[in-house]
C-alpha cells in the first residue's frame, strides 16, 4: 500500500519532474527500496519464519518494484555509481542555475543586489574567522581578489573551488568516524568471544606473509610439531575460528614437517587433519563445498594414497590410539591414528551434494560431472589398497562405492563386442581378458557383487548391491537373470522397512526391470513391474527425482532438507516421459484385447486405471486434432487397434516424434521398434477376432497373414493359443487353412438382452430387501427356523431376527 501511495503521488507530480527531472531523493527511495528487498529475498532463512501473508507480499513487491524501476535503470545507475553527493550540493546547483537564468532581474536591482553581496561577504568572513581562527588575512585577501576577479554578477554566483573542497572535506570525514565506529565494534566482538584469532579487515588486499609458527632458531622435532598440530586442532569447532586460516596454517606445517625431513607418518597424519578440516569448512549439512576447496579436497586425498602406497610399512588405523602412535622411532612398526576409507566415503558424498545442488542445465554441472572420472579413480586405488591391508568389512565398504558409480552406465564397448561375436563364442563379459583389455562392467559388478554377497554382515549393503546388481543387468538387456535374482533374494518382501535411499534404489531397479522386459517383448511382466510406480502418481518423488508441489504443505522445512538429500543426482535419473510412454503401450497392448473380448460384460476388471483414464481423457476433447503429446499419440493409436487397424496404430506410436521423445533414448532403438511392430500387428489380430468373430462364419488364416503381415505359423499360433484358452470358440480346419467359427457367442442384441435381465433382476433384488428393512424381517426366516416369529424356550423371536431374553423387572 505504501508503495501503490508513492507511485500516486509520484503520477501527480509528473507534470513538475517532466519539467525539472527526476529528483535525486527519488532516485535514492528506489536504489534504497530495491537493496532493502533483495537482501531480505536472499535471506532464506528469514523468508522461512515469514508468515504466508508476508512472503507473498515481498514476492509481490519484489516484481512490481522491478519492472517499475526499469523506466529509471540509466538514472539508479547513475547515482549508485556516486551515492555520497548530497542534497545540499544538489540544492545550491538548483539554486545557481536559478541564478543563471534571472540575470535580466539582477540588473534592474543594483542597489538592492550591492547591499545583499555586502551581506554575504561580511557572513563569509565571520564564518571563516569562527572555523579557521587564524587565517582571517587569508580570507580577507582572497575577498579582495574576488572583487577584482568577478567582473559580473553572474560570476558572483557560481559554485567556487572552496564549496566543493568543503563537500569533499565533509565526505572525507564521514568516512573516518564511519570506519572508527567499525574498528571500534569489532575490537569489542573479539573482546567477548576471547578469541585469539584476527579478523581478517576487508579493503585492499595486503601481500601476506606466511605465518611464523617457530620462533627463530627453535630446533624443528617431531614432538614440537605434534603439540604445535594439537594447538591448532584445539581451536577446531569453536566460535570465532577462522577455517581458512587453520586450514592455511596446516598446510604450513606439513610443508614445515617436509621441508626438515621429520618423516612420512607426520605427514601423513597431518594430512587426515587437512581433510577433516576441509571437511568441516561448511558446518551445516546441507551445504556443499566450493570448487576450489573441492580440488584441494580431491588433490590432498590423492597425495595421501601416494604416500600410502609408496610407504606401505605404515600402518594407519582408525582403531589406533594417540598414545600408541609411533611417528619417528624406526625401531618399531610405524602407526598412524587415521581412516582413509572413512575420508573417501566422504568425499563421495560431498560429490553427491556438489551435483544435487548445481544446475543440471549449466556449463557448471558438466564441469563438475568430469571429476566424476577422478573421484572413480580414488575409489579404485583405495580399493587396491585394502586388499592388501584391510579387512572384509572394509572391502565390503569400499566395494559398494565403485559398485554405486558403475551400475547405472551402459557399457557401450562391451555392448559392441557382443554383437560382433554373437554366435561366434561366449558372452562379453565371460571370457578371459587379454593383455591390456579393460574390464568389462558385467564382469566388474559380478566380481565385486559376489564378494559381498559373501562378506558382508550387514543387510543394508548387501541389499544395495543386489538392487545394483540388478539394474546393471536389467540395464543391458540380462532380462533373466536380473529377475531370478530379484526372486531369489525376495527383496518385495521385507523392503518397507529399509531406510528411505534403499527404498528409493529399490523403485529405480524396479523401473529398469519393467523398462528391459517391454525391450524383450516381455509386455505383461513390463506391465505388473512398472505398475506400482505409475499407479501412484508419484513417480518423480518415489525414484527419487524431485519433490511434488502439492505434497510440500505436507511437511516442514526440516523435513524438506533432508528429501532434498536423498535425491538423485541428475545425471543418473530415469526419464520419466519415457517411463510413462513404456507403460501406456505396454498396457494399450495388453487392455485393448481384453476389452475386446469382455465388450459385454458388465463385471469385466480393469487392467490399467491410468490408461481407462487417459482414454476417457481423450473422449471428453470436443474437438480432435491431430496428436501432439506423447498420451494423445498413444489414445489414438489405442482407438485404431480397437478396429484392427495396425497400420494406423503403428504410425501413431512409432513416428519422427515419437522417435525422439522416446524410442531413440532407448541403447538399442532399432530393436524396440521391431519389437513394436511385431507386438501391434499380434494384437491387432487378437483385437480383430475378438470384435467381428460374430459376423464370420470362416475366415481363412491367409487372408489373415496378409492383413496383418504376419507369416502363416505366426497366425496359426495366435489363434491356436485363443482356441486352447477358450477365448475364441471355433475351430481349424487343416486343409484348408480356415477358421471355422461355432457361432455360439450371443449377437450384440443378444448381449444387451442379457444385460438389462441381469439389471432388472439386481433392481428387484434390491426393492425386496429394502421392503424387507422396513418390515422388520430379512427374507421372512432365520437359520435355525423358518416359521418366523414364534416363541421357543425362554424368550421369542420378532420378525427382524432379534432375540430377546425374558427379563425379570
């Protein structure tokens, strides 16, 4: 309202600032306004404690202020580049103008104008003898000067050098107390907190030196440097504590520690502290490191496993004690308190949380992608370090990391080797490698997985590397083995009470599953495995994909924060139009025959809700146009194989468009469009009979091949299949080739005869019992009699059933 009461003011105004220009203290209102607003917008914490009224009134304002100050971006510019002129500058520049443009008045008054330069002289005398004290001869000097200087009265008036030396003065001064009272502040912070660290002040940055941590001359031991680590390490965690500025000083110490030959373990030791401190740079979970402590985070870990392996005398534990350390006694087996299994699995994460939190459609988030390969690396050298120093658990550990960053790639190179050696030998994958040849993934994630499905004791990493291991072979077309798997670890059962990542892990190998059996032609199995996921209508938050508008008032920011960490990074997501598109086939191909064959039948069931519902969708459009969307391409398709026009169905669902929405995503496309026609042109043939089998009386199964283009077994097994499981009720006549059709399925008048007996007779049934609710008897006899309500024994029977007891009051 404020805001709607100034542009008023401002509209009637216009007339005034059209002539003069825009006002300076207007400009600083918005240039003010617009800093004021975007800081509380960036605030996230403060716009999270807003009420509902008051975030929607700063969005609204937000926008309304932006596309007002739009008219005005030269002028804001203007005065944010010099905000410290002031109004008096601005005020005595109005006024010499004024006194520019007036001249013809001023000389009509000389007399006038004498007396009143006499007076401003006097008053600038008296002002200079009060401020200055002793330079009164220079000012009366300089008056002299000026009459013989100003040879007119318009010069009289203009701005002299003194005037604006004493705004620049007056500037100059601000700024001095402005940056005492910052001083003064901040000395008082540091007082409070008792701190011993110096706060580093913004302004020109200053060449600085390193940090002198040994006074000259001190002999450099290894026990000096261990208590000068502790120091450093005391201030960890505290209040005040400049993390750079440790991590900064360790640096230092371990180039100290180089540099006097103290040995590899007290370097390594102060290495994990490196890493822990950049670890520990973001206190808050949810916030990710910034690149440049990422590429030191990444370097650091890598030099540790380079003195790792080039030391392998050292032994590093997480169980070692401080006291049992030995970092400089040769005599004895070196021992470093450290974990360097523990700092990689963190230093996954935190590549995790980088990709969660960048824009999956920048520059940015590809350049982060590529230290994926670097951090597989470290994964991968760690793990050959373990097999020889650690124990099962940890390989178990280490395993599921490079399991985790290898299950959902498509390996293209062995995917090429395999159709260059079909049936020529065994499966890529299997056979023994030669020099040099990289690892197949098949035969990577079957070494690894089997590892742990024999070491480990815990549940939760078993159950995710046979999830992985799983969507690895759903993911390359292994169809059987990803389902024998799946059954024999009988996952369904028990997966809802795994935490939410495994659950989330769990969904995605489900998908993949449904996805690999619709490439296979497998359309039922795809059906009932993706059934689950799209029935919910949650598929984007159950994969793990993203969060739901409508399902965000059901939870707090708390909760908030930590879904958005269980999300999957984007680079890994299942594409969820084509997870849908593979649905809606899948069950088009499998409800448009049914619907066929129970077209009369009043109890038939529904196969797919999602699909009836995106079909009585497409009848409710008043006008129908041609397909756009990937659902509309798939009703019209449903409606031409409703007719047994394959051809029709055939372009709707595989086309340029389609192609590249969906088919083309696909490893091997070409496939799965074959696929697809064979599957259309079988249930369009399954379709076709069921709907005109009333109008023939034989049909020969040639003229069928040529319908469909399917070859004569096809045909005869198809329709052999519908015969045996009573489907169609006809029969084959060899010789000739023919359908000979029995005739025995009512006609359509037949059909709605049978319907509206079956209605008739529910409708009587229903008035019966309703006559029966309001006489008091269901049917007129119980289970025990039949002759209604008399008395037996003790009490009596009404006619609604109710036994009641003789009572004795």
């Amino acid at each position: 309202q404020e805001f709607e009461l100034l542009g008023r003011a401002w509209t009637k105004a216009k007339g005034v600032v059209d002539r003069d220009g825009v006002p300076r203290f207007y400009l600083r209102i918005l240039a003010d306004l617009e800093d004021y607003l975007n800081e509380l917008w960036e605030d996230k914490e403060g716009k999270k404690k807003m009420n509902k009224n008051n975030a929607k009134a700063l969005s609204s304002l937000r926008q309304k202020l932006r596309k007002y100050n739009r008219d005005y971006e030269g002028q804001i510019a203007a005065y944010r580049q010099n905000p410290e002129q002031s109004d008096e500058d601005e005020e005595k520049s109005r006024r010499d103008s004024e006194g520019l443009g007036n001249l013809g008045n001023f000389g009509q008054n000389l007399g006038i104008l004498g007396h009143f330069l006499d007076f401003l002289e006097s008053e600038s005398e008296s002002e200079s003898d009060e401020d200055w004290g002793d330079s009164a001869s220079e000012s009366d000097s300089e008056s002299d000067e000026d009459d013989g200087k100003f040879t007119s009265l318009a010069s009289k008036f203009l701005k002299k050098d003194e005037e604006r030396r004493g705004a620049e003065r007056r500037r100059e001064e601000k700024a001095k107390k402005k940056l005492e009272r910052k001083t003064r502040r901040e000395e008082e912070e540091e007082e409070e907190e008792g701190g011993e660290w110096e706060k580093v002040k913004c302004g020109v940055p200053l060449i600085k030196e390193k940090p002198k941590m040994f006074a000259k001359g001190t002999e450099i031991t290894v026990g000096l440097v261990v208590k000068k680590l502790n120091e450093i390490l005391q201030a960890r965690g505290k209040k005040g504590t400049d993390r750079a500025a440790q991590i900064e000083l360790l640096q230092h110490l371990v180039a100290v520690a180089h540099e006097h030959n103290l040995g590899v373990p007290l370097e390594l030791k102060i290495k994990f502290n490196i890493v822990a401190s950049l670890y520990d740079y973001n206190p808050n979970l949810a916030a990710y490191m910034k690149p440049e402590l990422w590429q030191k985070c990444l370097g650091c870990i890598e030099e540790l496993l380079e003195l790792l392996f080039a030391h392998p005398e050292i032994f590093v534990g997480e169980n070692v004690l401080e006291e049992s350390e030995n970092l400089s006694n040769p005599e004895q087996p070196f021992r470093v308190r450290g974990c360097v299994l523990t700092l990689v699995e963190r230093m996954d994460e935190e590549f995790t949380k980088i990709m969660q939190n960048t824009d999956p459609h920048s520059q940015e988030y590809v350049e982060h992608l590529k230290d994926e390969a670097r951090v597989c690396r470290i994964i991968a050298r760690l793990q050959r370090y373990l097999q020889g120093k650690g124990s099962p658990e940890e390989l178990c550990r280490v395993y599921l990391r490079r399991v985790l960053h290898t299950y959902y790639k498509f390996d293209y190179g062995a995917a090429r080797r395999r159709g260059q050696t079909d049936g020529q030998g065994p499966r890529a994958g299997q056979t023994d490698r030669k020099d040099g040849q990289e690892e197949d993934s098949e035969a990577l994630m079957e070494r690894l997985c089997r590892f742990v499905y024999a070491k480990d004791r815990t549940d939760r990493i078993r159950t995710c590397a046979i999830l992985c291991h799983i969507y690895h072979h759903a993911l390359h077309s292994r169809w059987y083995r990803a389902r024998d798997l799946m059954l024999m670890s009988h996952l369904q059962d028990n997966i809802q009470h795994a935490d939410p990542p495994v659950q989330i892990l769990y969904n995605r190998t489900m998908v993949q599953l449904g996805i690999c059996a619709f490439r296979q032609g497998l359309i039922k199995d795809a059906h009932n495995a993706l059934l689950d996921i799209q029935s919910s209508g949650r598929a984007k938050e159950l994969l793990g994909q993203g969060l739901l508008l409508r399902s965000l008032q059901e939870r707090n920011a708390e909760q908030e924060k930590v879904e958005k960490r269980r999300q999957v990074p984007f680079h890994m997501h299942v594409n969820l139009e084509l997870l849908e598109c593979v649905y809606l086939v899948a069950a088009m191909l499998l409800e448009i025959p049914y619907m066929a064959a129970h077209e009369f039948d009043a109890r038939r069931r529904m196969i797919s809700k999602q699909f009836h519902h995106q079909l009585r969708v497409g009848e409710r459009q008043p006008l129908l146009g041609p397909p756009e969307s990937m659902r509309e391409h798939v009703v019209a398709a449903s409606k031409a194989m409703k007719t047994g026009d394959w051809r029709r169905c055939h372009r709707f669902v595989v086309n340029e468009k389609m192609n590249g929405k969906v088919w083309d995503l696909f490893p091997e496309a070409d496939q799965v469009r074959a696929m697809l026609v064979r599957k259309i042109q079988e249930e369009s043939l399954r379709t076709y009979l069921f709907t005109y089998s009333s109008v023939y009386d034989s049909i020969s199964m040639e003229t069928l091949a040529a319908m469909f283009e399917l070859d004569l077994p096809t045909v005869h097994g198809i329709i052999s299949k519908m015969i045996i499981n009573e489907e169609l009720m006809a029969s084959l006549d060899q010789p000739t080739a023919t359908v000979m059709m029995h005739r025995t399925e009512p006609t359509a008048t037949q059909n709605l005869a049978l319907q509206l007996a079956e209605k008739l007779g529910n409708l009587v049934e229903n008035n019966e019992r309703v006559l029966d609710q309001r006489q008091g008897a269901y049917g007129g006899y119980f289970r025990d009699q039949k002759d209604g309500g008399y008395r037996k024994g003790d009490g009596y029977l009404r006619r609604g059933g109710f036994r009641q007891e003789r009572s004795n009051y």
